[in-house]
C-alpha cells in the first residue's frame, strides 16, 4: 500500500427537484432532511458540486482537494495525466415521484459541434425500488420521425410519441447518447454516467416553477442530437462472472465506464494493484473495508459510497450480515470485460446488451 492511502467514504450531495420527493430523503442517505423534496442524491460529486470525505485524517475534504492530495495514487496507471481533471465517473441515486423532463444527451461528435464541449453523455440505470407499473421511457414508438416528433410537441401530443417501459427491481437499462428518455413515477435507481451534465431537455410536461415559469427546453439542440433508430430496450439482468466467495454479475460495460452487481456473506479479500480506482456502494445490509491505511476500517452502508484508491493494494470486506453492492470502475475492455465473460462461456451477444440493444453499440467495436 502506498502511505497514506485509505478507503474513503465519500458523504453525497444531496438535490431537491420539482419531480422528487419529501420524506424520501432519510430512506435514501440516512440522516438527510426528512422534509426536502428529494430527488438526486450525487454519490461521487467531482465538479461545480463536491462529495467530500466523510471518514478518516482526510475527513471534510472535497473530492477535488482528495484528487490533489493524492493524485496517481488515487486515479491509477490507466487514467495517467488526468490527476487535474474531475473522476471520470458519476454515480447518483435518483428517486421519482413524477416524471422527470423527457431529455437527451449528445454524443462526443454532437457535443463538440452543437455546444463546443469535450465529450457527451452516456449512462446506465440500475432500478433499485419500483412501484407497480412504474415505467421508464426509452426512445420512441416505431416510425415516429423528426417531423412527427416536431408535430406532436407543437400539438401537446409528445406523451403519444414516447417509448414506454415498465419496470421492476435488479433490472439495467443502458442510456446511450440520443436516447430520447425519461424516468416515470415511483422509481428509485442507481445511475452510473460519464461526468457530464450535458443534457437537452425536450419536453417538461408542462410543469412550472414556484414563480409560474416554465423550465428553459432545449428543443433544437435536441431535435440535432436525437437518435431515431429503434433503440430495442429490453431488462437486462446482467451476466454472471465466477469471482472466488461471492455472487458477480456484470450489469454494464462501455469505454467510460463498468458496473457490477455483488453479494457477500461472509469475509471476502481484494487487491488494488495501482491501475485503476474503484467505487463501492451498499444497496442493502452493510459491510466493513479493512486495510493497513491511516482509517484501518470503513463502514459500506446504503446512502454512500467508498472509493478505494488504485493504489491501496490489500483490502479485506466483513459482512457477517450480508451486503448487496454495486461495484463501478473505468474499465480495460477486453482485458477485464470481455475476456472473462467470453471464458464463462458467454455468447459475444449476450455480451453486448451490456451496452444495451442497439446494434452496433459502443461495445461491439471490441467484440
């Protein structure tokens, strides 16, 4: 372990939002504001808004000040060079109690033309509590086209047009860029996207703010952007992957990012051997992260994440209860995705729905 280095526990930015909803709050992070109208709790905030650390000789720095102080050793060997940039990855839970806007974000090519900016947006969902006949909405019904989707927003009609989906816990669903798409009443999620928050907001169902007034849309830039091939969504549960005392299953895979579903009962030990960093967070039950570090143990709870520094080395996880968690790193495609599922025996694809059911994906080009 390079001194100094420790499991963080990283306390979360916590949004009110006009679709969100009060008393959710305590049930998401516990602790939190009982009467805010809670709607997106920022797990790993790297940006205008800051995550800071809530454990440990480091504990109240930002996570901006953790990247400063640690850099390399933080980030890892495969992310060299981009100590001064924010993580790469943004992990939040969103919680709905009305539909969110209908939005899109732009791809990297879309983004540099449309706004000038560095890269665009993709994103996966994992639905972590979901009322019956709770939907999502992925893209649009089939032979809706520019002008008809022109049309039905002039018309009112946009709810007409929309791809809808009902959902139900431990499912996944991959957004990728210009996805038109939006989140129904009674979901709760974890989301993994790249750390943007570029996004084109189409349609508002005609919701105001507290003075009478609209929320600003973006429909041109949207209507630039939207990707009307079918975009075939479909639940995906995830493929399972052998890893010695514990239940694995990888639920989403591109270049930006990877997710992965794990149970433990028990004590289970891992290595971070200097090339990338991880992010742990507890769904149900808790667990315990030991090392050798300056804060020798972390407590895995549902409401926070960890991050482990690439350079850590060692690490034990205690969960003499049980603890169900998500796992969520930059990935080497081939080498820590594709590899081990194709040596399970997984078709090439079964593989690619980890990147969701378009075809090409952003995963095919590696398969």
């Amino acid at each position: 372990m390079t001194p100094g280095l420790y499991p963080v526990v990283l306390d979360p930015v916590i949004l009110a939002k006009p679709w969100g909803e009060a008393g959710r709050a305590p049930g998401l992070v516990p602790g939190a504001d009982p009467t805010l109208k809670v709607g997106e709790v920022w797990l790993t905030a790297d940006g205008p808004l800051q995550s800071t650390v809530a454990n440990g000789p480091l504990q109240g720095t930002s996570l901006a000040g953790l990247r400063s102080a640690w850099g390399a050793s933080l980030l890892g060997r495969r992310l060299a060079g981009r100590e001064d940039q924010p993580l790469p990855l943004l992990l939040k839970l969103l919680h709905s109690a009305d539909y969110l806007s209908v939005q899109v974000h732009p791809d990297d090519e879309s983004a540099r033309k449309v706004d000038g900016a560095l890269s665009g947006k993709t994103e996966a969902w994992y639905i972590v509590e979901a009322r019956e006949a709770a939907e999502l909405v992925l893209g649009l019904r089939p032979g809706i086209g520019i002008e008809a989707l022109r049309g039905a927003l002039a018309q009112g009609r946009v709810a007409e047009v929309l791809n809808r989906i009902q959902v139900e816990p431990g499912q996944t669903f991959y957004v990728h860029a210009g996805l038109l798409h939006t989140i129904g009443p009674g979901v709760t999620l974890l989301e993994i996207q790249r750390n943007t928050d570029l996004t084109y907001r189409f349609y508002d169902w005609d919701r105001q703010d507290e003075a009478g007034r609209p929320r600003p849309l973006h429909v041109e830039k949207a209507l630039t952007v939207v990707d009307l091939a079918p975009a075939n969504p479909a639940p995906f549960y995830g493929l399972t992957l052998s890893v010695p005392g514990l239940e694995s299953r990888l639920l989403a895979a591109d270049p930006y990012f990877a997710l992965e579903w794990r149970r433990l009962r028990g004590s289970w030990t891992g290595n971070l051997k200097g090339e990338y960093f991880e992010v742990l967070t507890a769904l149900s039950g808790r667990a315990f992260i030991r090392t050798d570090g300056p804060a020798p143990v972390a407590e895995l709870a549902p409401g926070r994440s960890a991050l482990l520094p690439a350079h850590m080395g060692d690490y034990s996880l205690e969960a003499p209860g049980g603890v169900v968690f998500l796992r969520a790193w930059f990935p080497d495609l081939v080498g820590e995705v594709i590899g081990p599922l194709r040596t399970e025996g997984h078709a090439p694809e079964a593989i690619a729905a980890l990147a969701g059911g378009r075809r090409p994906n952003d995963l095919t080009p590696y398969l």
